[in-house]
C-alpha cells in the first residue's frame, strides 16, 4: 500500500491508521492480492469516520488503540470469509451507492412463519413477490427468539442462529441466495439495545461471570435505579411497568426497557459494540443485505434524562456503519426509530456525522400525519408538520410505510397542533378514539395498544383494513362504503410509493386483510393485542387477487398499478427530497419532487368528497401541460382549476 497516497486522516485515525491496517494484513494474507487490497482501501477510505463514532465514545479508555485493533482484525476476517458472489455484490454496490434509493425499490414486510411457514416456504412464494415488483423483503422473527413471550420474536435468544421452527443457518443463507439472483435484498431484525434472559450472555451472567456482567446494567439496590427512574418513561405501562427487574438468583437489578426478559446490552462497554460487529459480519455473509437496527434509540443512559436519542447513540451507530462500509460494503443500515422530526434526522446523522448514521429510518410523522388527515378530513397539521421537517442528506433514503408490526403512536408535537389551531392532546385523543372505532362516524375497527394513565397517552393496534374502514364496510356489506375504503387504502400507498425513499408494504395490506381475531385465543398472544394485526397470509384469499371483481383484486391491481407507475418515474428517485406545499387547501395534501428531468407535483385529496384548487402551483414547478403518471391521463383542468375526485391522488409531470 505504500505507493498509494491514503486518504487524509486527522487525529487519532491519522495515528492508529497504520498499525491497524498492519493487524488487518495478519487476517489476510492467505487472500489473493486484488482481495487484500480492496480491504485495505475501505479500511482507509471508512477509517476515519469509524474512529470519529468510537473516540467520543470509548477513546478515553487506555486500551483504546488495542480495541480499535482488534476491531480491525475481526472486520478482516469477515472480509476474508465473504463468499465470493457477495464481494462481486460489495464492487457493484461501491459503484451503485444509490441501489436502494433507486424508484424501482419497493419493500414487503412480513413475519417470516406467518408469510411462509418456514424459510424455505419463503422461496416457494417468490412468484408472488416478484407479482409485486419487491425488491426489499423484510422477515421478521428470523433470529432464535426466547421460548415462551418474546415480543413477537424481539427478545433474541441467539443473534447467529435461525428460529428452529423456521429452519437452519443453511436455510437462511438458501434464502438470501434465492432472492439476490432475483434482485431482492433480505432485511433481518438486528436488535441492538436489548438481548433476552435466555440469550447466553445473559446465562453466563447469571451463573456470575464477571465479564459477561459487564455487558449489562447491574445494580445492587434501587439507589441508582430509582435516580433513572425519575426522568424515564414507561414503553409498555400496561404490559410491563417500570424499567429495572429483581434478579434474585443474583441479588441485583438489571434494566429492562421493554419487558422483564428483554436485558438492556451496557453500549458503555467496548465488548458489546465488538460482539455486535461479529454478529453483522456473520450474518452479511450468509446474505443478510440490509439490517434493521432495532430498538436504537434507547442505546446510551444518561442520568437526568429519557436515555433516548443521546449523543452516544449516532456516535455507536456511525461507527457500526463505517464497520459495514469496510468489511461488507454491499450492506445498508435501517434504523428503528420512532421519535420525533428534530431526533429523527440525528439518525442519518447532522454536523459532523451529517450522512454518516443510517442509510434508512422510518418516517413515522408521514405515517401518523396520514392518518391524522384521513380522520380528520384536514390536511393543515400534516402540511405544517411535515413542511417543516429537517432537510436530509441527499445520500440517504426514507422507508415510508402506512403500518407495521407494532402500534401506532401518535406523534403529534404540542406545537405544531397549536401552529394550526389544535390542542395537542385533545387530538391525540380524538385519533385515538376515532381509530379505536369510539368516536361517532368512525369508520375504523382498531383496538387501544399501552394506555399509559399517567399522560392518557393511548396508542392503537390493527389492521390497515380495520383502521381504513374496509372491514368495517364489508361486515356491513356497504358498497359504497367498500368502495370509499379502498379509495383510501390506494390514496395511503400512493402517499409513501411517491413521498421519496423505501416504500413498505406491509404482509396482507395488498389484498386487504382484517383483524386477525384468533390473537386473544392463543396463550402466547392474548396479553397482546398487536397480534391483531399480524395474521397468517390465508392463500385461498390470495388467489382472489386476480378476480377484478373482488375486494382483493381490485387492491392488488389497484397497488400493482401505483408500483408499475413509480418504476417508470425517474423523478422518485430518494436522492429527491420532497418539498411539501401549501395549497392553502385543508382538504388537500401536495408536494413537488424536484428532478433535473422536470419536476413532479404529486397531490392527494384525503376526503371522500370532490375537492377544486387554483393551479398556480403546477406552473411555478414548471409543469405547464400536466400529464398524470399513475394513470397517463391529463387531470381534470377548468378554468385554472384542478379538480380532484374522492381520495383521487395524482403524480403530475
């Protein structure tokens, strides 16, 4: 490598750089030459903002040099073990960075034995994917979870074995094979804050192995604990109170953030982020391609705060990336977290870390804002709200979605209701009321998920169909009430398949699913009612999917359509930021993609009743004779008018 100039390093990467690629040359040298310089090269082209995570982190400690070294060594060896189809993977990727921003990317998320049965039942419905131009499957429940409660598969009893009843390792490497050939990338579950009480380390600790003690937080009484508890909120108020458990077997008490078997991981400790980078290199090389980082938020404690979203947290999560962008190049970072616009946009990193964090987040305000505007009939808070949203890196990409496997929350800002005349808990109660089915005239069938009686806090569980109003319709055998909810349906997807990023569809959205009932009859998932809206994928339903005469063939089309025209639609490319407009219309919701091709002004009406605006705004984006792509017609123009039918949505060029 000395007759390469290295990139330029500052600080202590500049000083730990050569002795670094020095333990990363022990690791290699059996690789033939073209392999052990790519590394090299990654190594110094990522070097830099790896030590930039880990400094802040763990550079006051006196074995920082040693660690970082044997981090190296570990990020070598996962290079050396890569399978030969994933490097040729890592060098188009090199050249394509842009792969999942790309508009023909659309995502399906689906429990694994839930969609399939088993992994290899995976295989055998990749026609259907494939139906639906997926080029992104997230498999939940992949990881061995826990035996008894393990929300829904989230409390990981091994991160580098299958769930058992799914399959193998060779199973799941079989999958990730099958899909890449035909193009689609495999998200796994990676549960980053917590482990559960039966993962190894956690046994280990128990049986009183000091070192894997380390690798969690452990008090002797409840001094420290209730010192944290002051400022720390409850996720799960109903289901699992509190934040520390008793561990009587070893006389002190461990966090628990989430419920009594999750043991939050000590991301204070240098062997954690170690073990979890082992991790991603085994898993990346059976052809894991993307991981959703779970749970994120909650990494680093701080005393007097919420321990969430500190600094620390994108520091580690910068650095797990710059680990990737080393050793497994081909592979990109999701991260989970649900949190407001201001903490959000820390997770693809501002500053110094600005596009250094993740590659993906969810955009849980669009998500929310959606179905705020679908309750309430007004667009004026999801304008306001997403209108001032922090601007983005260019390199990164959204995963816009309507629902997932959890709950919704209702992340509506006290003060972006008040900027619009709204009481922010007076309309997080109406949302909640009115997606519980309580309020007068709703449509919905949902279900309240963690009332939390101390802010009245109340999230909902349940089906985009229930929530939608389409199971509600079709108990009822109301026509027109079908065909309003399906509008609906088809409006929600147009908002996230154009928004810009990783649209997600969730596994029986695409042909309406209801409430799956049967949750509160299975002793594994009666205590929680989310499993409302995880069914099993009923097949004989699917195959109505074809029959334009049905309920579900008319959604799948209906989705189907939207996908074909996104593909087609260079403008929705991720790396386009959309720029949400006032119509000063509070039926209607509108942005613009600006694209170098010509911009594209996509305008939704949220109603179930016609709506007219001026369109001024299609000249001022420079669409002077509009073509809609969803369906290739003119829209409906009179007068310097645009009309819009009940939940009609247009993506105009």
């Amino acid at each position: 490598m000395s007759d390469r100039r290295p990139h330029d390093l500052s600080g202590r990467a500049a000083e730990l750089l050569p002795g670094c690629i020095e333990a990363g040359r022990e690791e290699l040298v059996a690789l033939p030459h073209r392999d052990r310089v790519l590394f090299e090269v990654r190594l110094e082209r990522w070097f830099q903002n790896l030590v930039d995570g880990l400094e802040p982190v763990y550079g006051e400690r006196d074995d920082f040099g040693t660690f970082l070294a044997e981090l190296v060594r570990a990020l070598a060896r996962g290079h050396r073990e890569r399978p030969e189809p994933l490097k040729v993977l890592d060098l188009e990727r090199d050249l394509s960075p842009d792969w999942f921003q790309r508009p023909n990317t659309v995502g399906y998320v689906a429990y694994a034995d839930r969609f399939a049965g088993t992994l290899r039942g995976v295989i055998d419905r990749s026609d259907y994917l494939r139906e639906l131009n997926v080029t992104y499957l997230h498999l939940m429940s992949v990881l061995w979870p826990r035996d008894g409660e393990n929300d829904g598969g989230y409390a990981v009893r091994d991160y580098r074995e299958v769930d058992p009843r799914l399959g193998d390792r060779d199973d799941l490497r079989a999958v990730c094979d099958a899909l890449r050939a035909e193009g689609t990338s495999l998200c796994v579950d990676l549960v980053l804050n917590h482990c559960s009480d039966q993962h190894p380390w956690a046994l280990r600790a128990l049986a009183g192995d000091e070192r894997y003690q380390r690798y969690f937080y452990l008090y002797p009484d409840r001094t420290v604990p209730d010192a944290f508890e002051a400022t720390l909120p409850e996720v799960f108020p109903d289901l699992a109170p509190g934040n520390f458990r008793w561990l009587p077997d070893l006389g002190r008490w461990i966090w628990t953030t989430f419920h009594d078997y999750q043991w939050d991981l000590n991301w204070s400790n240098p062997a954690v982020f170690a073990e979890i980078v082992e991790v991603m290199l085994d898993l990346a090389n059976l052809g894991v391609e993307v991981f959703r980082l779970d749970a994120v938020a909650f990494l680093w404690k701080r005393m007097g705060t919420d321990c969430q979203n500190q600094p620390e947290v994108h520091d580690l999560l910068q650095a797990l990336r710059a680990c990737s962008k080393i050793a497994t190049p081909a592979v990109a970072h999701k991260a989970e977290a649900i949190v407001g616009p201001d903490d959000l946009v820390h997770y693809f990193g501002v500053g110094r870390r600005y596009g250094k964090v993740a590659n993906i987040a969810y955009h849980n305000s669009l998500m929310v804002q959606t179905w705020s505007a679908l309750a309430s009939r007004d667009t004026r808070l999801m304008t306001h709200a997403l209108r001032e949203f922090p601007r983005t890196p260019s390199s990164i990409a959204w995963a816009t979605y309507l629902r997932c496997h959890d709950d919704i929350g209702w992340a509506v800002a006290d003060d972006d209701a008040a900027a619009v005349g709204l009481h922010g808990a007076a309309h997080r109660a109406f949302l909640s009321d009115y997606y519980a089915g309580t309020f007068d005239g709703s449509h919905a069938r949902g279900a309240v998920f963690g009332h939390n009686e101390r802010t009245g806090d109340r999230r909902i569980s349940g089906s985009l169909a229930a929530l939608a109003g389409l199971q509600a319709a079709r108990e009822a055998d109301d026509g027109p009430g079908i065909e309003l909810a399906i509008a609906r349906i088809l409006v929600g997807h147009a908002i996230i398949l154009a928004f810009g990023g990783v649209p997600l569809l969730y596994m029986g959205d695409e042909i309406g699913l209801p409430n799956d009932d049967a949750w509160h009859e299975d002793p594994a998932t009666r205590g929680d009612n989310r499993w409302m809206h995880r069914p099993r994928m009923p097949w004989d339903r699917v195959a109505a999917r074809h029959d334009p005469a049905t309920v579900e063939g008319r959604l799948f089309a209906g989705l189907r359509r939207l996908i074909r025209a996104r593909r087609t639609t260079p403008q929705l490319h991720a790396a386009n930021g959309a720029e949400v407009l006032d119509l000063g219309h509070a039926r209607l919701f509108a942005f613009v993609r600006p694209s170098p091709l010509g911009d594209l002004a996509a305008v939704f009406n949220m109603t179930e009743t016609p709506q007219t605006v001026a369109d001024a705004f299609l000249s001022e984006a420079g669409i002077e004779d509009p073509v809609d792509r969803i369906g290739g017609d003119r829209p409906d123009l009179r007068a310097g008018s645009l009309r819009l039918a009940p939940y009609e949505a247009l993506w105009l060029v």
